[in-house]
C-alpha cells in the first residue's frame, strides 16, 4: 500500500462568547431560555445537565446546585453556589412553577410550561442571527466559562470543578488566549518594561551620585 501522508489534526477548539456578545445574544433570546444560557455562561454545565436539571438537586435557601455521583459526563458530582443573579432566576423559576398547569419535577420548563426543555435550535439561530454574533454553539458556554472563570483568577483546580472537568489538559484543548488576551499580554509587558526602566534610571542616578561624592570627597 502507498503510504499517503495525513494532515495532523488540531485538538484546539474554538469560539466563545465575549461578554457583550452574551448580553445582545441573551436579550434577543424568549423569556424561557435566558436562565438556561445564563446559567450555562457562568457555570460551563453541559446543556443536557441544565434542561434535565430536577428541584431535587436545588437549594435555593442556601445557593446551591447539585449533580449527583453517575449522573454526569465523567462520572463524579458537581455542586456550585449560587452568585446573586442566578439565585434570583432560580427563585423566579421556583415561584412560576406553580402557575403551570402541570407541577414539573423541572427547573427549566419549555416555553408552555409542560415539558422540560427539549430542541431550541430555532430559537438559537434567531438570537444568533439578531446578536449578529455569527454562528454560535452551546458548547460555547463551556469553554467560556472557563476562560472567565481563569480570568477571573479562580484556582484552575476550583474551575474544574464548577465546569466538571477531570484533568488540565481541558485548559491547554480549549485554548483560552485569544486577541484580546494577546493584547493585555502585550500591555503588561509594556508596563513592566517601562517600570524596569524606572528602576534602572534611579539606580543609575544613585551611582552617579555616590561616585560625584568620591570624586568630591
């Protein structure tokens, strides 16, 4: 057989949502699905973990979010707490539960209020298209909530836990520099660079001095 040379593949993925991006494409979103990509933004959950979501895995007392042990991608529990925007939608979500004609085990409901949420990709496409934020997918959330949540300066090993991600190597297959980054890189080390001068500067001054002082001595 001829040996025929395959291109290397690039594990790097890509795309996320700057967070004015966020904004234009959840205000463009119905009522019903701006919890989920809320929730989705900030925690990096999987969208099969927030639709199936149940009351059983809620405190809302005490700000919390559970998944159990098995019922994840990789197999271990997930627990986050809740900041004061989700805990307000989820306390929105428990207070219009009740209106339903059906009481549902759900913490997100369809837009009638009889099922969980199910295929929302039409409504997707529009808010994407009424954003004008091109081509977006939901896996998106996850790797932007890894990048804010290093931004941030959250502990890698702490972000993985909120996103449940098993190893690092996650950081290193999302790629989490992009141009904006790449520009702070380059401020910083402007910023660093003109400090050392500073530094050096006084440095030289004090030696000038000491040796005017020998001289003069």
């Amino acid at each position: 057989m001829p040996y025929i040379p395959m291109l290397a593949e690039s594990n790097v993925r890509q795309g996320f949502f700057e967070h004015a991006e966020f904004l234009a494409f959840r205000e463009a979103l119905p009522a019903y699905l701006k919890g989920v990509v809320t929730f989705a933004y900030k925690t990096g959950w999987r969208v099969s973990e927030i639709t199936s979501l149940t009351w059983k895995q809620v405190d809302v007392d005490n700000g919390i979010v559970r998944l159990e042990s098995g019922t994840t991608k990789n197999k271990e529990g997930r627990m986050v707490y809740l900041d004061d925007e989700l805990l307000t939608i989820f306390k929105q979500q428990r207070d219009c539960r009740t209106q339903h004609k059906k009481l549902l085990p759900y913490v997100f409901v369809n837009e009638t209020g009889t099922d969980r949420i199910r295929d929302f990709r039409g409504s997707w496409e529009r808010a994407c298209n009424e954003a004008g934020i091109g081509k977006k997918l939901f896996h998106d959330f996850r790797r932007t909530a890894v990048r804010n949540m290093v931004r941030a300066n959250i502990p890698e090993r702490v972000a993985m836990m909120v996103s449940g991600h098993k190893t690092r190597s996650v950081f290193e297959r999302y790629n989490i520099v992009n141009d904006t980054d790449l520009k702070l890189a380059s401020q910083k080390q402007e910023t660093y660079l003109q400090a050392q001068n500073g530094h050096n500067l006084g440095t030289i001054v004090k030696i000038e001095k000491k040796r005017g002082l020998a001289e003069n001595g």
